[in-house]
C-alpha cells in the first residue's frame, strides 16, 4: 500500500490550525477550569500537533526545537534546509 504523505503546505496548515485551538483553549481553561470536555479538545489537539510537528520534521526539516532532537530529523541539517517561510 502506498503511504499517502502530506505537502509542506498540508502540514504547516494544520500545525497552525491546531496551533490556533491549543492558544485558544488555554485562555478558556484560565477562566473555565472545571471543564473537562474543553481540557478533553485541548489535549486532542495537542497530540495532533506533536504528531504533525513531528511529521514535519521528518520530511522537510523541523519548527521547533523540541522536533530538532531527534533521529529523524538528521541532527544538524535542519540549519541547512529552507526556512519555513522560503
């Protein structure tokens, strides 16, 4: 079966979708503590974005610090490789 892998575009566009709802949860839970399925959706959203990140990294080289130490992001290159915004 062949692996049906996301563009560069694909990926940046649901790391800042997600991005967006994590930001966004957490100033709800700041005046909404108590609310368990809101902390429920954020931590959802959470693991999208670590999964996408980390996706990202492997492919086209990594966003964050946290996915540049990893195997599959080839160590150092990263400082080699187009900027997110090239």
């Amino acid at each position: 079966m062949k692996e049906c892998r996301r563009s560069k575009a694909q990926l940046m566009q649901l790391i800042n979708e997600v991005s967006f709802a994590v930001n966004d949860m957490n100033l709800y839970l700041d005046t909404h503590p108590d609310d368990k399925s809101a902390m429920e959706f954020m931590c959802d959203k959470i693991r999208i974005r670590e999964e996408a990140l980390k996706e990202y990294a492997m492919y086209y080289g990594p966003l964050t610090i946290v996915t540049a130490d990893d195997d599959c992001s080839n160590s150092w290159d990263w400082v080699m490789q187009p900027w997110p915004w090239e």
